[in-house]
C-alpha cells in the first residue's frame, strides 16, 4: 500500500462536522457462557483470545438502523426534511434488493438520496470520507449509519465464528462547515485476501482466523501511518484512536507497532462482539459520552473487514459534545 494515494484535504474545500450521534443495540444479550453451555468453548478461552464477554443478537438492519438514525438526528435537532442524503454502511443488508437506506429514508421521512455502501468492517470509515466528498460538492446534511445482523449470517454452531460477531447500529449527522473535521484519510483493497473472509448470498460466515488476523495488523498499521502524514500529524498527535472492533489482540498489536498506548484507544467489544459497520460508530459514541473527547483533539479512526478492504481518517473533533462530560 503506498501514501502516495493517501490524500490531504484541500484548503478551502468545504468541510463538515458531526452534530449528532445515537447507538442501537438488540435486547437480547449472548454471553459467553452461553457459549460454554452447548459448544467446545469457555468464557476463559474466549476472552483470552478475543476480549469479548458478550454480544447482542436479534432485530433487523433497517430497524438498528433506524432507531440510531432517529437518535442521531434527534441530537443534531434536524428532521427528516433537513437530510439530504443517507449513506447506510452493512455487510447484512435485509434484503438483496432494494437497498436498507430506502426503508431508513423512508421511516425516518428523509426526502434525500439513499443509498447502501458494502466495505464490510471498514465500511463506516468509507461512508465517512463519501458523506465529506458529498458536502463538499454542494450537500448540506448526510445521515451516516452503520449496521449490522451478524448473527443471521453466522452459524451458531461453529465456534470459531458464532463467538464473535454480534447485531448493532451506530449513527451521526454530518452537516457543511466551514470548520471541517476530516483532515486526511486512507482507503484500500486487497481482492485477493477476499477467500479469508467470505460469506456466499443464503450462507453464512466463513473465515481464516489466522489469515485475517496476519492481514488486519499490517493494513491498520500501514493505513494509519498513511492517514497521519496526509495529516501531516504523529501518533504523538492522536488523542484518541477508534479502531475497528474485531478482537482485542488485533487492536493491542496494530496499536503497539503505532506507539499508541491503550489509554489512547475506545474498545466496547467486551459488550457487543465484532459488529462489523456498526463497530467504529459504537467505540466512537462511548469514547464522546464517557467525555474523551475534547474540542480540537485529534481523532484516528481505522478499520480492516472482508475484501479486504481497509480504511482510516483522522479527524479533529470540531463537533458536538455532551453537556455533561465537558
């Protein structure tokens, strides 16, 4: 993977800024002991391998979807009337046709263009940089979203995958600013990797554990090192890294290599399992509402998934935060 693609925001570009965020997870919690229960498993063995304790199952993408969409705008104080376009981010749509974004429009009374958009794991971070690209050419309002129901699309019965993967939603609304958040990102693939990590239409999950996780720590790191000196930034720079939450041992490593202590990185895999679109916008989320993020900070957002593709940002936050965490 080469920097020389990786570009920087031009100056004058218009730019755009997150007013609002919300979350949606299902009801229903899977630990791990109910793993232990009925596979060859343990919550230790789990844990150890992965760092995850539990995830949700259940719902449908579009009504993750829409409950976070609701959310987000909510916060933004916009309605439907104001959003002009949705970017639904999902490896699981409901349907192979139409898109999920047109029952999200739809719901939401969102008169816009909508639209899915399928980088797997690394997709949030992509619906990022093409909701900035939007605005920049003339948009005012994009409601981004990520979403997932993993669980339909894994089989509960193969311990190397039902383990993992969990069901969630995560929004923002991006709105044209003259301040813009988005500094420099980095996207890629690498179709031949796309046998490690695959799931046919009516199959499930299939996946080469070590293989996806050999791939994922050298992409994280190559496309955050490309990302930040698009920026023209050090990870010394970076407040806080939001990264894709796939497994903890992942995260631990790509951040090592990086130089980025733990203190600096948002995790909730513990409690939601890899949710592949939804993941970053859930980490993003906790860090914003646990009061980890503060006005001018630099933010690096970084993903791998299936294809597979990759994708990082860094952002300086310039948006909303919690009246209660300032």
């Amino acid at each position: 993977m080469s920097t020389e693609r990786t570009p920087a925001i031009p100056a004058g570009v218009r730019g755009a800024t997150i007013t609002g965020w919300g979350t949606a997870l299902p009801d229903n919690v899977v630990t791990n002991a109910d793993f232990e229960a009925r596979l060859d498993t343990s919550d230790e063995w789990i844990t150890e391998r992965t760092g995850i304790k539990e995830r949700r199952h259940g719902g449908s993408t579009a009504g993750l979807a829409i409950e976070a969409g609701r959310a987000a705008m909510e916060m933004a104080g916009v309605t439907g009337d104001d959003i002009d376009f949705v970017i639904l981010a999902t490896t699981s749509p409901d349907y192979q046709i139409p898109s999920t974004a047109s029952e999200v429009q739809h719901e939401l009374g969102i008169a816009g263009g909508a639209v899915d958009l399928n980088a797997a794991c690394s997709g949030f971070v992509y619906g990022l940089v093409h909701a900035h690209g939007l605005i920049a050419m003339g948009l005012d309002r994009i409601l981004l979203v990520g979403a997932e129901t993993l669980s339909r699309i894994t089989d509960q019965d193969d311990r190397n995958t039902a383990i993992l993967f969990g069901d969630g939603a995560g929004a923002v609304v991006l709105e044209a600013s003259d301040e813009g958040q988005l500094l420099a990102f980095d996207m890629g693939s690498d179709g031949s990797a796309r046998k490690f990590l695959d799931a046919p239409i009516g199959g499930y999950m299939q996946m080469v554990g070590k293989e996806v996780f050999r791939k994922a720590v050298t992409v994280m790191v190559d496309s955050a090192r490309a990302s930040m000196a698009a920026a023209g930034v050090t990870a010394d720079d970076i407040a806080l890294v939001v990264p894709h939450q796939a497994n903890i041992r992942i995260i631990e490593a790509a951040c090592s290599r990086l130089e980025i202590g733990s203190e600096k990185v948002s995790t909730v895999l513990h409690a939601t399992g890899n949710t592949s679109s939804a993941s970053i916008p859930l980490a993003l989320v906790d860090a914003l509402e646990g009061g980890r993020v503060s006005p001018g900070d630099l933010v690096l957002l970084v993903g791998f998934g299936a294809g597979m593709s990759w994708a990082s940002a860094v952002v300086r936050w310039t948006g909303h935060l919690p009246e209660v965490v300032r």
